[in-house]
C-alpha cells in the first residue's frame, strides 16, 4: 500500500535523494523546500511540492494545512532541511559578540527550529500505528563543527528525538536520528569543498570513500520500512566508520 511521505529539503542532497528512493517504491512524496524553483527542478516522479520556510509559524501552518487537503494522514515525516549557517547571508556587523549571536542563531533556526516546527504541526496527522519521524542530524553533533553551532544544532535534534519516540510510542509510532559524516553531492560546502579537507574526510573513513546522498536515504528508507518498527529513539550513524559507537 503507497504511504504518505513528507520529506524536508527535498529538493537537494540527501533529502531529494530519499524523495527518489520512496517514489520509486510508488508511495505519495511531499517535498518541502525554501525555493521553489529547486523543488520544480528535482523531478521527482508524481512528487508534489510546497516552497515554505520551516522557520516561520505562519508558513508551517501553510504547509500542514496543504498536508491536510491533499494527503491527510502522513505516514513518513522526514527532516532533511537544514545545513551549514555559513552559507546563509553574513551577519552584518563587525561586532564578535553579534557575530557569534548571529552565527549560531542561524544554525539553530535552520536546523533544529525547522524540524520542532513541523513535527508539531504534522504530529496530529501520524500514522496511528506504523508512523516513522526520522531526523538527519550529522556527525558534527558528535565532533564539533568548527564554530559549535552546527553541530550544536544538529545534536539539538538527538534529545528531541527521544523525547518525541517516549510520547509518540504509545501511538506506535517511532522517531529516529540518522547522523551522516562527509556526503558528497551535496550543497553543504557551497560550490566545491576544499580537495585537501575531501581527502582527510575520506581518509578518515574505515572504508576509504565518501558517502553518498543514497547512502543516507537507503537508511531512511529502512528506518521507514516495517521491519524496523521495533526500532526507535536511535541515532543510526552514516559515516564509514569515522566516528564510532555513542
């Protein structure tokens, strides 16, 4: 029977390529995404799209007031939106103390307000049994990130997703984080990354390779399949081997 799929930064990356591996298993795929040219773009086959900012209230109730007219019950919640705050438009100021404020403020409201937003306002509409909400989060929740806000942000998301797992259990549903290292082919270093910081990424792998968008959305797909139903309030890490165990 298809499932309905709502899938967050579905238009690029990880996101789109979990959009690619459910479609193709025939379920209802809803990609949500700050552009809406991207979303056009991803040709996702009989994918339905709707351009929101997850930060904003007033937009995420535009978006579960969609999910309701045109699919009702969602039986996948995926929360792909997110990424790196550096990439967003600079602070502004000069000042540290704003600068720092900004930074991780912008990580935050990208990352984790993005996901507590739309979980809130689709948590009604879970499946009730059988409901999957999965979170991507990111090997820098357990390494840092460079500044901290990312990776503070990202493993923001772990606790949420435990205390989520304990209220929604009852209803038989289960939420779960997959934590990825370095994935290529997507837009997380902007244009290109570094081929020096590639080469230690990779070389920091058990495996020797990069990952890959499929990778992650394969892991997805299994958190979302019956056979892991008895599985909830994990952290699955996507990594090659870089960061182990925890």
């Amino acid at each position: 029977m298809a499932r309905n799929v709502v899938i967050s930064g579905g238009g690029t990356g990880i996101g789109l390529a979990a959009a690619q591996v459910f479609a193709a298993e025939g379920d209802r795929v809803l990609l949500i995404g700050r552009r809406a040219e991207v979303l056009r773009k991803a040709g996702v086959p009989g994918a339905s799209t709707c351009a929101a900012d997850l930060s904003d209230t007033a937009e995420v109730r535009g978006v579960a007031d969609f999910v309701a007219r045109e699919f009702g019950t969602v039986d996948v919640l995926i929360h792909g939106a997110g990424g790196n705050g550096r990439l967003e438009p600079p602070a502004g100021s000069d000042d540290p103390l704003e600068r720092v404020a900004y930074d991780w403020t912008v990580n935050f409201r990208i990352n984790t307000l993005t996901a507590a937003l739309l979980t809130a306002a689709l948590k009604d509409r879970l499946a009730s049994p059988g409901g999957r909400v999965l979170f991507v989060s990111s090997i820098a929740a357990y390494r840092g990130s460079g500044s901290g806000a990312y990776g503070g942000a990202k493993a923001a998301l772990h606790p949420y997703a435990h205390d989520l797992a304990r209220e929604l259990g009852p209803r038989g549903i289960t939420a779960n984080v997959v934590a990825p290292g370095y994935i290529e082919d997507t837009e997380f270093f902007g244009p290109r990354i570094d081929p020096a910081r590639r080469e230690r990424l990779v070389d920091d792998t058990l495996d020797k390779r990069a990952g890959t968008p499929g990778d992650v959305a394969a892991t997805l797909h299994w958190l979302a399949s019956p056979g892991a139903g008895h599985i909830t309030s994990q952290v699955i890490q996507v990594n090659g081997g870089a960061q182990r165990g925890q």
